[in-house]
C-alpha cells in the first residue's frame, strides 16, 4: 500500500515498473551434504539470524515470520495475518470502533465489487490511480459481460447511495465507516503490513451540512489515530497538515500522523483524515436542502488507518531477538513459565505457575502458561523472547522454597524476584512501566532524528544522515517538486512529510530554505515509504 491512501509513486510522476511475480520466499532450509554423501535436510534456524543494524530489510522479514505474525503466500504481495499479529489489530479495532461510535459514527458494509462506470464516474480523481485496480473479467472460462473492479478505496461505491440518502438537512449529519479488506495492484516493492496489495482498513465516510463540523470530525479523528499510535502501538508520531503537492488530490485538505523509521532514515504515513471540501459532492451531486430551504452542496471528510500500523510498530520496537510487543496490544502480557528440576517433583511448579497466572488473570491481564513438556525452560525464554511478550514469569524450587516468582522484562531483559503475594501488583507496574519506556526510548531516538535547518546544504547534509529535516518554507508548489527533482538519488527523493501542527517559532524576514523566498512556515521533509 504505497502511502497507503495514495499511489504515491503515480504522484512523484515516476512509472511503475512491472516487477516478477514470483512470492518473496521465506529463506530456504539449508541443505547440507552428510559424510556418506546424501543431502541431509539442516533445520531451519528457530531463532533471529539477521541483526536489525546489519540488514534492517532482512530482519523484518524474518522477525514477521519467525514471530508467528505472518506467512507467506504464492500471491505477491498478499500475505496471510496469522493469530498472533490479527490480535493487534482487533485491539486496536475495538478501540477505534468504540470511539468513534461514541461521537456519533455507524458502521456499515459496501460492496467489494465496483461496476466500472460507478469507477470511472470521477475520472481526476482516478485516474492518477488507473493501473493499481484489479479486475474481474472471467466467471469460470466464460467472460463477463462487463469487467467489475475490485474496490481500491470506496467512495466511487458509497458517493451515489450518499446522493440517494441525502435529502434535507434532517437527514445530516451522515457519518458512516467500514471495516473492510481494499485491493490495490502495486508495483512497488511489497513488504508485509507496511505495502501489501490487500489489506485491512477502516475507511470513515462523512458529509455535514457545514464546513466546521467537517473540520472538528478532521481533528477528531486524528487524534484517535495519534492515540492508536502513541497510547498504543508506542510509537511517536508528528500530527500535521500535507502539502499541496502531497495531500489527498480529490480533497481540500488532508492531515497526517507522520511516524519515521530511523534504520531507513524513511518517514511513513500512519494515518490520514480528510476533508473533502465540497468537492466530491459537487461530482457525485449530493445536495441538501438546508434550513432556508435552499440547496446547498454537502461537506465531505474521509479518514483511514490500516494493518501498515502493525509493521510500523515492529520496526520500531522489534530486536535482534525478535520482535518486541507493547503491552496494550500484547495478546500475551505476562507468559508464566515452570522451570522443573532434578529429583523435584515439578508438579509443585506447574501448580504454582497455575496459581500465579490465575491472580494475574484477576488482575485483568493476559496471560499463557506454558506447560509444554517437550521443551526445556531455556527453549521457551528464546521462543517468548522472539514472539515479543513483555514479560516473563519463571518458577523453579528456589523461588516455591523462597515464595517468590522471577520477572524478566522483554524490553531490557531487566530481572527481579518478586514476593508470590505481591506478584499481581508488580506485573501491573512493570507492563505500564514497559509501556512507557517503550514510547520513551523511541520517542528520544525519533527525537534525535529530526534537525532543524536553515540553509540548503545543511539540508542535503541532514538528508544523508538519514534524519528528517524540519525547515522554514515559503510553501511553493514548485518548490517542493525542485526539492524533489534535487535531491532524487538511489534512495528516492525527499518531499515535505507534513507541516506540523506544532510550530517553532519563525522569526519576520527568516527565508525559505530552498527558494530564498520568504517563509510562511516550517515543514518537515524527509525520504518515505
Ligand atoms: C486515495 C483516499 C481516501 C478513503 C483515504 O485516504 C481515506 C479513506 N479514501 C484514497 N486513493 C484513491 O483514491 C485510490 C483510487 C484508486 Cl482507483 C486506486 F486504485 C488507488 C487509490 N489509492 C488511494
């Protein structure tokens, strides 16, 4: 999903260039010649065998798949979402649905399936996107009659039933979202969850009798996203205004969550909401008539997250011992774990592991108890380790004799022998304490990665380094497609992220940095996925 909500390499003005369709395989299991000459099958390696630092790429794809979030599919670009990683995303869809249901906003199901006149009714809008749709044109040998597209988004399916349902001013607000699976063919490189040709999202529709609803509903729902993204996922975003080379075409004005991932040195689009203006009801008619009994045009937002907030998170917390799991959206907070010993009757362990994780049960937590017989106690820190679980609990006769539990930490494998009676209290500290910590690490490490520059060549030189570049503007379409003209390379070229809604100051007379020109604002620049 390029930035996932535009094809963004359609808007760079760059070519999509048609890639092999073979499915990025799973690295193979070695095969080794054994001394009486037959190949023997070597197991494939159960833990991490990239570092994050040494090949970042590498150590994604094995960290989703080893972790048990992901497997791969004969369909490029299309990727099976194992339990382990669509449990994050029904957290966060049960945090999401709740809120907005709080506000006012229903849900609802359309189609998958677009005629290609509903499709093409808007041509401007689409036709940047034209070649990432994917279509049905067969039913067994036979061909349909017409080709029908497969929904890349929906407004070309949800704008005419709004023309229909709208009638008067009673009948606004309309606030409406889905939870759905989108298609959209890209060429690009696909990675799982960050650029997948299917993947989940909600898609939030609205129209409102005034520009100002439209824009508080903007602002609402970003920060829900800023919360999924920071109260959830941990992950520290900058919450902004794009472009007008970068936002939303069809629309009047879109903003962002801007996340960064500093191993790539690459911001990435979270999340966006939308307002459309007036601009879609104008093309799909959807009038009303207003208080004064004349008709009036609706004021349209859109708004979407998707499962890219699963990679985002991962590349940001996960380890060279896997991945690394925030508590809030850890499906396992707490793993209790028996370590069994010579000549001591382990019954006593399982049963003070059950004991444990009943209490923390109570206490509201997720918890496994992992009572697996055939694998040593070693084994099972290493797996847990690479399934991301926050905490560790582990039991052996010294800790029964002792009435106490050991806790290891999965952030910073910290570890500290806990009181049986205290054991629930603790856990609850040290997950909140894990979250927390999470968020401040990346947010110090976010931090660092953004400079603040005046002149050019400080720009190209923070560019280099990786950094995003913070840097007054004179807020010039031209501008920005001369900066990026200027510094297209080998790793793409850089483009404002956003204009963040936080500001520092910009002092009367401070010039642009690329034009010279006087600066309206500071906006953040940076290369993207
Ligand atoms: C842009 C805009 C908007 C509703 C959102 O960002 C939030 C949720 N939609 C989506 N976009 C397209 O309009 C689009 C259209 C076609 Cl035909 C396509 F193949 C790909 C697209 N990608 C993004």
């Amino acid at each position: 999903m390029s930035t996932e909500m535009k094809g963004d390499e359609l808007q760079n003005g760059l070519k999509p260039k048609p890639k092999k369709e073979s499915a990025k395989k799973v690295p193979k299991e070695k095969k080794e010649v054994a001394p009486t000459g037959k190949e023997v099958k070597k197991e494939t390696k159960l833990g991490m065998t990239i570092k994050k630092n040494d090949n970042f790429g590498d150590w994604y794809s094995e960290v989703v798949v080893k972790s048990g979030m992901i497997e791969y599919y004969d369909v490029s670009g299309c990727y099976i979402l194992r339990p382990w990683s669509y449990a994050i995303w029904e957290i966060l869809k049960d945090f999401f649905d709740a809120e907005i249901k709080k506000i006012g906003i229903q849900n609802s199901y359309f189609p998958l399936f677009v005629s290609e006149q509903a499709l093409t009714k808007e041509k401007d809008h689409i036709e940047g996107f034209a070649p990432e749709v994917a279509w049905v044109t067969k039913s067994g040998n036979t061909d349909l009659e017409v080709p029908i597209a497969i929904r890349p988004t929906s407004e070309t399916v949800m704008y005419p039933v709004f023309a229909k349902w709208i009638r008067g001013h009673r009948d606004l607000p309309l606030r409406l979202n889905q939870w759905c699976n989108v298609v959209r063919w890209e060429f690009k490189h696909p990675t799982p969850f960050i650029r997948s040709r299917e993947f989940l999202w909600q898609e939030g529709h609205t129209a409102f009798a005034t520009k100002k609803e439209a824009d508080v509903e903007v602002e609402t729902v970003l920060e829900l996203y800023r919360r999924i993204y920071e109260d959830y996922l941990a992950v520290p975003v900058v919450k902004g205004i794009k472009s007008e080379v970068e936002k939303f075409a069809g629309g009047l004005y879109t903003t962002t969550v801007e996340a960064f991932i500093p191993n790539t040195g690459r911001g990435i689009q979270g999340a966006t909401s939308h307002c459309l203006g007036q601009n879609f009801s104008k093309m799909f008619e959807i009038h009303f008539e207003d208080e004064k009994g004349e008709r009036a045009l609706v004021w349209q937002n859109s708004w979407a997250f998707t499962t890219r907030v699963i990679g985002v998170m991962v590349m940001i917390h996960g380890d060279d011992k896997g991945l690394v799991l925030p508590p809030r959206v850890a499906t396992v907070q707490v793993v209790v774990i028996p370590v069994p010993y010579k000549n001591v009757d382990s019954s006593v362990m399982l049963d003070a592991c059950h004991e444990v994780s009943q209490k923390l049960e109570s206490a509201g937590l997720r918890v496994k108890e992992d009572t697996r017989d055939n694998y040593p106690p070693g084994w099972k820190y290493s797996d847990w380790e690479l399934k991301g679980v926050p905490l560790r609990i582990e039991i052996g006769p010294k800790d029964i004799e002792n009435k106490q539990v050991r806790m290891v930490r999965r952030d910073n494998f910290e570890k500290e022998d806990v009181p049986l009676d205290n054991v629930a209290e603790r856990a609850v500290a040290l997950l909140d304490e894990i979250q927390a910590s999470l968020f401040k690490k990346a947010k110090e490490e976010r931090d660092l990665c953004i400079k603040e520059v005046l002149k050019w060549d400080d720009f190209i030189m923070a560019l280099n380094d990786k950094k995003m570049v913070l840097a007054p503007w004179c807020d010039d379409v031209e501008v920005e497609e001369d900066v990026k003209k200027r510094t297209k390379g080998d790793t793409g070229a850089a483009k404002t992220l956003c204009m963040p809604f936080e500001q520092p100051d910009l002092p009367e007379g401070t010039l642009c940095f690329a034009s010279g020109k006087p600066a309206k604002r500071w906006a953040l620049w940076g290369r993207s996925y």
